[in-house]
C-alpha cells in the first residue's frame, strides 16, 4: 500500500491512515497528503509551466498571474436539492455525510449496481479515502452546479482548508478522458491541496483566457454551466468528512414556487440565519 | 421501467436506455454515462427504486415529492421550535397535501417507523391543526402509537446480534424492515390489538436469511409484554370479583356507593392492563387519577385498600418498584391497617430491603397485625438461612392464631422452611396435611408442588399444580408446571406453557426465566442470552434473568464474563443464592480452585444448609488432588441430605474415580432417565459398565443417550465420554466421527484428540489454538498438550506414560458428570 513519512518519526504512514502507526502522530488528510505527494506536486509545476510557457507567447501572463490569483480566493460550493438542504438544516445529525458513510448508515437503496457505478469511478481517484469524500466545486461568484440542485451551498473557508483537496474535474469524465480503469493509476499533476488551488486552476484553464478578460469573466471561466446539462466543466473541491451545517457561510437559490416548498424554504431560511449563513433568493 | 426516485431531491432518474433525469415541473433531460448522475441523490434518504410505466415517472415524482414535503412539513409542525405563527400554515399545507395526494394512511406509515423526535406539545399542535380535521386525525392517530412504536424498537433492538454479521447487517435488516412497512404494521397491530402473524410471515418470506431473527423479534412482540391480550376482555377475565371486590357490603349498601364501585373496578382493570403492557407511566397516572377521584367520595380505607390491591397486582405482574410505591402510599393513606403495612413489608422483602422491610413489620404489628408481621419476620429470617429460628418462628405465631383467617400462609411458611433444609419428606408431609385442611387453598397446592419439584416427583408435581389451578387459574400453577416439565425434558410443552404464561404476565421474571432456560438446556445459547435480557430488562429488580445470563455465558465458555456477571449480581443481590454457587463452578471450570475454594467456604458459612455448596465444595477438594476427604464431606452432606439427587451423583462420580466401582454402582439406580441428575447418572453408570462389562456395551448406552437425552449439555458429556471410550479402544476414525456428527456438542479437549489421533492435523491445531485462547483450567490445557505432544501436533516429546491421557480425560469427565 502506498505511504508516506511520518511527519514526526518517519516511519511509513498508509495514506489511508490519519495517524502514524509507529508514534501516533496526527498527519495530514489522506486526500490532501496523496496531492502534497512530491511526484504530484512535480506533475502540477510541469503542467503550470506550460501554462506560463503558453501564456507568456500569447502575452497573457499577466492574465494568467491575474486568473490564478482570483482562483486562489475561489470558494468551495455544494449544489443541494431543496429536500436535501431541508434535510441538512433540520436533522438532529448536523453533519452531511458522505454517500458511502450514508450508505451505510443505511440509506435506501443500498448496494445496487449504480452504487458500484459510482464507487468505481470515485475509487479510482481516491483509492484510500473515497468513503470519506464529500464533493463540491470552487466557485468565484456563489453560485454552483444547477445539474446537482438547484440551492448552492458555499461552505466557510476555515471550515474545509486543512481538509480538502482540489482535483482538476468532475471524475466520471477525468476517467473518460484519460482512459482511467480499473487498475490504473491517474495520471500525475491533476490535484493539489486548497492552498494552491490557484496553480491548478491556471494549468488547467489558461487555454481560456484572453487579453480582455476581467476580473468578473473569470467566474464562468471557472465553472462552465450549461444549464441542468451534465457535462458542465468545473474544479471539484474533495472534502475529508463530514461537512457540519455550521460550516455554511452562505445559500443561494431560487424561490420556489410550489407551496409545500414555500413552507420548506422559508423555514430553512430561518435555520441558515440562524446559523449566521447569509441567504440569497434569486428569481 | 426502473426507476430511481426521491421525492427529497425532486428528481428521478431512469435506470434503463434512454437514461433520462427527470425534474418537478420540467422537461426530462438525458442523464450522464456513469455514475454522475447518482450524486444527484446525495443526502437523500428516501431515495427509492421501483418499476412505473414510463408515462407514469412524472406522476410517481410527484407523488414522491408530495410524501417528503407532506412529512417534512408534518414535522415542523411538531416541533416546539417552530414560531407558533407559523403552525396553521403548515397544518394547511399538510391538509392540502394529504387531501389531493391521498397521503394519511403513508404520513402513518412513515411516522410508525420512528417515536416522535422532539418533545411535542400535544395542545400546541391540536389547536394548530383545530380548523383541518385530516391533520387532526393523523396527528393524533400518530400520537396514539408512541407507546407501541418503542415496543417495536426495543424488542428489535433486543435481538440476539447472533444472526448478524454485524451491527451494520442488524441496522440495515431495520432499514429494509421499515422501508417495506413491516415496522409500522406491527406498531400498528399492536394499537389495534390486532395479530401480527400475517406481517410475520410476509417479512420472513422476504428476509430468509433473517427468519429467526424476525421470529426472535417477533416472539417478543407476541409473547410479551408489548402484546394486547388476544381478547380484549381477557384482562377483565383475569382479575376475579374476589380480587377486585375490595369493599365491604357495608360500603356497597351506601347510596352512591355502588356507582363508585363501579368506576373503581373499571379503573382498576385498566391499570392492571397498562401494568401488562410495562406502561409504567401511565400506570401511575392512571392510578393518581383515580386516587385523586376517590377523594371525593371514598374513605381515606377505601383509598388504601385501592393502593394495597393495586401493588399486588404490580407484584403479580413483577413490577416491585410500583408495588413497593404503591404499598408504601397504602400505609400512608390507612396507617391503622395492618395489611397495607403487610403488603408494603412484602415488596421490601421482594427487592431485598430487609431493615427497611423490619421496620415496616413493626408498623404492621403496631396496627395490630401480629400475625402479618411474625410471619414476615420469619420469612426474613429464612432468607437469610437462619432455618431454625424461622421455623419456630412460623410455628409460634401458626399456634398461636391459629383460628385466624390466613393462618394457613404461617403453616406453609413451616413446611417451606423445611424445603429449605433439604428435609423433603417432612415437607412434603406437612403440606399434605395443610392442602387436607384447607383444600381450596390454592396457595398450599402450590408449596406442596413445588416440594414435589424439589424431591424430583415432577409427574406428581404437575398433577398437584394441576389442583392449584383448579381451585384459581394462578401464575405461581402456571409456571410451576412449565418448569416441571422443563425439568423432566419435556421442553416443547415447557416452552408452549412459559409463552402462555408470558401472554397473561408479560414481566413474569420465572416465566420469562423459564422460557429462556428452555432455550439453554436445548443448547440454543444465544437465543437464551436474548432471552434471559428480555427477562432482565422486564423485571430489572431481581437477580434470576443475571443468574441465568451468567450460567448461559458460562455453556458458551465465555468464563472471565460470566464470572464478572456473577460478581456484579453478589453484589447487587446479597441475598441470592444462585450467584455465589454459580461463580464457584466457573471459578472451578478456570481451574482457580484455592479462589473457588475459599468462596464456598464463606457462603457455606453464611448458608450452612446449602447442599450444592458443600457438594461443589467437595467437588473442588477432590480436584485438588484430596480424595478421601473430599469423600468424607460428601459423606457430611449426604447425612443432612439424605434425598439430594446431586450429593448422591457427586458422590459416585467421586467413588469412579478413586477406582470404588461398585460401590458407586448402589448409588445410582437403574431407572429411565428424564431429568437432568437422572442424566447424569446414567452417564456414570455408563461408566460403571466399563468398567465392569468393557467398552462396547458403555458404547451402547451412550449411542442410546446422545441419540435420546434432550438436554444440550448432558449430550455433550455423553458424547465426550463415548469420544474418549473409542479413542482408548484406538478406534480414532470413529471417534472422529463422534466428533463430526455435532461438534458443538463436543468439549473441545475432545475434538482434538479424536482429530489429532484420526491424522486430522489441520482440524487438530484449529481446536488446540481455540483451547489455548479460551484460558481454561491448567487440567485442560495440560491435557490438551500432551495430547498434542503424543499425536506429534507440536514438536515436544510426551511427558507422561501412554496411558495418562485416557485417564485425565476420565478424571474430567467425572468432573463434569458430578
């Protein structure tokens, strides 16, 4: 099984360990220690180079300096449902648990062959930790993915930096893309932790920077919405453990129209600004 | 066409191609390749897959999204958090959904899987609700079925892990249960009194791999305390007008009187109702009602006697904490009546606050009741093994009043007194001649019964249980002859009688008890475990269901918990003597017998008539290498306990094996065998036999023994000693298939020898790394390693004579048959 040094001892920690085996010491987050690995953050400083190569002969390295920079302050958002968010706001659990450990708390139905689907494309980036694993995206004006429900959660940033790592996309496509099976190892410089969140989001997106962007285009630079439709690009934010409500900084959404979900989304309004979320209705 | 659903998300997604998603009020899209599409669905916890024509997906979201909002609104409406200005428009909401979507009888449904997860206030909701009639009903259908809800839970959550893989597996099964609806239906079934069978059967036949479980949680559902009775008068049934008539001709002559009479005899079946049920809240509440309401037009007597009644019924059903509170109020309310002082003595006895129970005796007498208080007296003196003065205590205060109403309890106090002492006969004479006396006693009946029990006459037994009843239907019979028959094998009929028991005394801790010893003499350990903690946690103020607990860990070999079971229960429970005897033989089993030793020297002290003590203790001398005076102390016993079946078994085991054959052989009768003692002697005379006629005719009556004794645990020791007998012919592939044949049913010092002899090398390793991890005795585990060393298993040379193993092997084998 892969590992690394023990920050204290040295000795080899799995990376599906938290905690050295030998001295006990407290370690990093298996997700982010598998983006901090030196082979991956090499393969990043590769692709980032390119990118500076790029941009430098379009002139855009200015831009470029600009567009990492902004990401580099981007926010991790989380799409819900109404339901869900209702669900998250009003249970006695204030935790969001991740799907597997939802699963096996008993969430219906379990085990079927779309779990696997699922597990399997999941798995495949993170080996040692995908039951963990929340998911969101960095996002630079509050707003998220519609395609995953239509309330976008932004989460506070002290709450998820030590904790969550950033991968270039969405995984089911990153695994179509670059032909990851079962088996076979991602390939190198795709992820990186929160703190460099802007590097990776320059590597990967300098190809859509022009000499006239501002600050304000580069929001849907980083996340490409097309509707409800599934294949929107965006940077997924990989978050270790459960995410507590208090962790909310703000919602946006739409007001519904129906008058079960008036009741439901007023009434989740009321728990947000109790939490000290700010909410944003938007028509 | 598949379909996953959730009405919490909004959304569907078709399972088959074309996979499309499809939202509340727009258009489907196609879904994404992959797994994608499923993080849709996060957070979600009523996602659901089911088959719907594929016109019918909008419909089927819909109606999916109805159900969670209708729910989640419903549970706003619940909660004391929620701004009171904003209750009537959820309770409009909810009347909205429910109404168009048809959703009442599934709101119930879903909300008969949980209890209520908030306090709720009941008046808040009622008038928020006042002006929607359906949310109305629901709401208080809902709060109807709290109480049968937490019966479903907890009898769920009492069964045994056993038929799990693990915590998850059990909480998963819980999950699919709710899911189908099978949770609600029993909440629901048990509010209207209905049977469950029906539902049962559905959740067995879906979850195979669970029936016993399901039949587990669902014996305890019907069999309990949680089941209504079959007819609902059946509780007005059970309690006779001499039990309820509690007042006075004098009283019923009064105007007005008979009417109260009348609500107080209502009222007081009720209660006994809620007491079945363990609804202790309620109980007290009711109880306070009616108390309060006799206020106003019964005397403060009156009042008592209510209390008095009341904490007997509580003691009938095994509830002592109410009996005790309600006795104690009783002499409160009446401190002139010397039998609500009885009464409250009765309950202190019962959870063994003896000063306490002293004093109130002294109350007893104060008010005039000599006769109450002399014959608690010395029943506290019996408790407490002072046999001599207790019995002349019983007979002073029997003479004394002896044309007294209720003299007959000091008379069977006497004789009990004399059971106690082993001197069975003259029991059993003194009760003849009190049931001659007083021949609808169904009390006396009962005593001469249970002396009959004592002295092994179990057929007798059953037939004198058999008078009590007819004179009253009584749970003292009832039990009685369930235990007679558990006793002579007869275990179907037991188990049938305890669950009939059980039906009307759902917290009877002996039928409760009863019915999971049935389950430990078959050898079904862990459903004894579930049974004897059903029994713990019914009747939590007595130490049986923990007696029985241990002794049930100690047949699985779990000795260092059993052993701190039995220390927990010594210390809770001074007064029993179950605890202590059973810590001696698992301190025996451990092989610490200077630690066992020197415990039933102390409880021999306190007990000096306690039989199985000084056998054991016996028992424990002869293990120590100190034969002869290990006989000498049997010797002692027998001369006070002429009768006791187990002095006798001890005995000749312990004359096998100092090599006294034959004289063992006039110890043990040669009678069909049906009891367990029974048993074991026929064990030992087989062993005679071997001695006397060779191995194949002790051979045979083992056969004969393994294939017809009902008991688990006397199996097993025949099949030791049948295992050994082939093993020292050298018949080893035989004895293997002894082994094989049930190997649960075989000690594994036994199981390794006939592996390790038969070359089953693997097998024999497996079973002498489970002996070394059980921590048994140093007997075992010298034995069990020089069978390793002679069959080569480990590479040591053997350190005794060829023929030292068949001979330890015999020692322990006498051990145990004693």
């Amino acid at each position: 099984m892969a590992s690394d040094p023990c920050t204290k001892c040295g000795s080899d920690v799995p990376l599906s360990s938290a905690e050295c085996p030998v001295c006990s010491r407290q370690q990093s987050f298996p997700n982010v220690r598998m983006a901090e690995r030196a082979s991956e953050v090499a393969a990043l400083a590769a692709r980032i180079q390119q990118a500076e190569v790029s941009a430098a002969g379009l002139g855009l390295t200015e831009i470029l300096g600009q567009f990492v920079a902004a990401t580099g302050r981007s926010q991790a958002v989380m799409n819900r449902s109404l339901g869900a968010l209702s669900g998250w706001l009003s249970s006695s659990n204030p935790l969001f648990l991740s799907f597997f450990r939802q699963r096996e708390q008993g969430r219906p139905p379990d085990g079927s062959e779309w779990d696997e689907q699922r597990l399997a494309a999941e798995a495949a980036i993170n080996p040692y930790c995908y039951t963990e694993l929340n998911y969101a995206a960095l996002t630079l004006d509050g707003s998220g993915m519609p395609y995953y429900g239509p309330y976008s959660v932004v989460l506070k940033e002290i709450t998820i930096e030590d904790r969550a790592s950033i991968f270039e996309e969405n995984p089911f496509i990153f695994n179509k893309n670059h032909h990851v099976i079962a088996g076979s190892t991602p390939p190198l410089g795709y992820r990186t932790s929160w703190a460099r969140r802007g590097e990776l989001c320059g590597a990967k997106l300098h190809g859509k920077l022009t000499a006239q962007m501002k600050a304000p285009d580069f929001a849907p630079i980083l996340m490409e919405r097309k509707g409800s439709e599934s294949d929107c690009d965006f940077v997924e934010v990989h978050i270790y453990g459960p995410v507590n409500r208090v962790g909310i900084a703000s919602v946006r959404g739409v007001a519904p129209k129906r008058a079960g979900d008036r009741i439901i989304w007023k009434q989740a309004v009321g728990a947000l600004k109790k939490l000290g979320a700010t909410v944003e209705e938007v028509s | 066409m598949r379909v996953l659903v959730s009405g919490q998300a909004a959304a569907a997604l078709s399972l088959e191609a074309p996979r499309q998603l499809f939202f509340l009020d727009e258009e489907p899209v196609a879904a994404p390749s992959g797994g994608d599409a499923f993080r849709l669905f996060d957070g979600c916890v009523d996602l659901q897959e089911i088959d719907v024509p594929s016109d019918d997906v909008a419909t089927a979201l819909e109606r999916a999204w109805a159900v969670d909002r209708a729910l989640r609104i419903f549970l706003f409406l619940l909660d004391p958090q929620e701004p009171e200005e904003e209750l009537h428009g959820y309770a409009e909401c909810i009347e909205d959904l429910i109404t168009t979507y048809d959703l009442a009888s599934v709101i119930v449904e879903r909300m008969s899987t949980e209890q209520f997860p908030v306090m709720v206030e009941v008046k808040r909701v009622q008038l928020a609700s006042d002006k929607f009639p359906r949310v109305l009903e629901l709401f208080n259908k809902i709060l109807g079925l709290q109480g049968h809800i937490v019966k479903v839970q907890n009898a769920f959550a009492n069964v045994s892990e056993a038929f799990f893989d693990s915590e998850v597996d059990k909480a998963n099964l819980l999950g699919d249960l709710k899911a189908e609806g099978v949770f609600s239906e029993f909440a629901i079934a048990l509010q209207q009194g209905n049977d469950i069978s029906f539902t049962k059967l559905k959740a067995a036949n879906r979850h195979l791999a669970y029936r016993e479980a399901i039949a587990q949680w669902t014996a305890m559902l019907q069999s309990g305390s949680t089941r209504l009775p079959r007819n609902k008068n059946n509780g007005r049934d059970d309690l006779s007008d001499d039990e309820l008539a509690w007042e006075t001709d004098e009283d019923l002559q009064r105007p007005s009187s008979y009417g109260a009479y009348q609500y107080v005899r209502a009222e007081q079946v009720e209660i006994v109702q809620l007491l079945k049920l363990r609804e202790l809240g309620a109980a007290r509440a009711k109880t306070d009602t009616l108390v309060d309401r006799q206020r106003v037009n019964s005397t403060a007597e009156q009042i008592a006697k209510t209390l008095s009644l009341l904490a007997q019924q509580a003691k009938l059903q095994d509830i002592p904490e109410l009996q005790l509170e309600w006795s104690e109020r009783a002499t409160l309310e009446n401190p002139a009546d010397p039998r609500t002082f009885g009464h409250f003595a009765d309950a202190l006895i019962t959870v063994g606050r003896l000063a306490e129970a002293e004093a109130a005796l002294d109350g007893a007498e104060r008010a005039g009741g000599r006769l109450f208080a002399e014959c608690g007296r010395a029943r506290i003196l019996s408790l407490l093994s002072h046999y001599e003065q207790a019995r002349n205590k019983y007979l002073e205060v029997a003479r004394e009043f002896d044309d007294l109403p209720g003299v007959e309890y000091a008379w069977s106090g006497a004789a009990d007194v004399l059971k106690d002492m082993g001197r069975l006969d003259e029991a059993i004479a003194e009760y003849q001649g009190l049931t001659n006396r007083w021949p609808l006693s169904s009390q006396l009946w009962n005593g001469l019964a249970f002396v009959l029990i004592e002295a092994g006459r179990l057929d007798e037994a059953v037939l004198t249980f058999g008078k009590s009843s007819a004179q009253r239907p009584n749970i003292f019979a009832a039990v009685g002859r369930a235990s007679a028959f558990r006793l002579s094998g007869r275990l179907t009929e037991a188990l049938r009688l305890y669950d009939e028991a059980i039906e009307n005394y759902p917290n009877n801790h002996f039928a409760l008890c009863g019915r999971a010893e049935v389950f430990r003499v078959k050898g079904q350990h862990q459903l004894a475990l579930a049974a004897f903690d059903l029994a713990a946690a019914r009747s939590p103020f007595v130490a049986e269901p923990l007696v029985g607990r241990a002794a049930a860990l100690t047949d699985l070999g779990s000795l260092r918990e059993a052993r701190t079971l039995y220390e927990s229960v010594i210390e809770r429970f001074p007064h029993d003597l179950a605890a202590p005897i059973g810590l001696i033989r698992v301190l025996i089993r451990m092989g610490d017998l200077e630690t066992a030793l020197r415990k039933s020297d102390a409880l021999i002290a306190r007990h000096p008539f306690l039989a199985s003590a000084k056998t054991l203790r016996a028992q424990i001398l002869n293990a120590q290498g100190f034969g002869d005076a290990a006989l000498v102390a049997l010797d002692v016993v027998t001369a006070h306990h002429p009768h006791n079946a187990g002095v006798a078994t001890a005995k000749a085991s312990l004359l096998i094996s100092m090599g006294r054959s034959k004289e063992a052989a006039s110890l043990l009768p040669d009678m069909r065998p049906k009891t367990q003692s029974d048993w074991a002697r026929y064990l030992l005379r087989a062993l005679v036999l071997q001695s006397a006629n060779g191995p194949g005719a002790a051979a045979l009556k083992l056969e004969w023994a393994i294939a017809n004794c009902p008991f688990f645990s006397q199996r097993r020791k025949f099949r030791d000693a049948l295992v050994s007998l082939e093993l020292n012919r050298g018949r080893w592939r035989d004895a293997r298939r002894v082994v094989e044949r049930a190997p649960t049913e075989t000690s594994d010092v036994m199981a390794l020898h006939a592996y390790a002899a038969s070359h089953r090398s693997g097998a024999a390793r497996t079973m002498l790394e489970k002996i070394k991890a059980s921590e048994p005795s140093a007997r075992i585990i010298e034995l069990a390693t020089e069978i390793a060393r002679r069959t080569k298993l480990i590479d040591e040379a053997p350190l005794h004579p060829n023929r030292w193993i068949g001979e330890a092997e015999r020692r322990v084998i006498l051990l145990e048959a004693a």
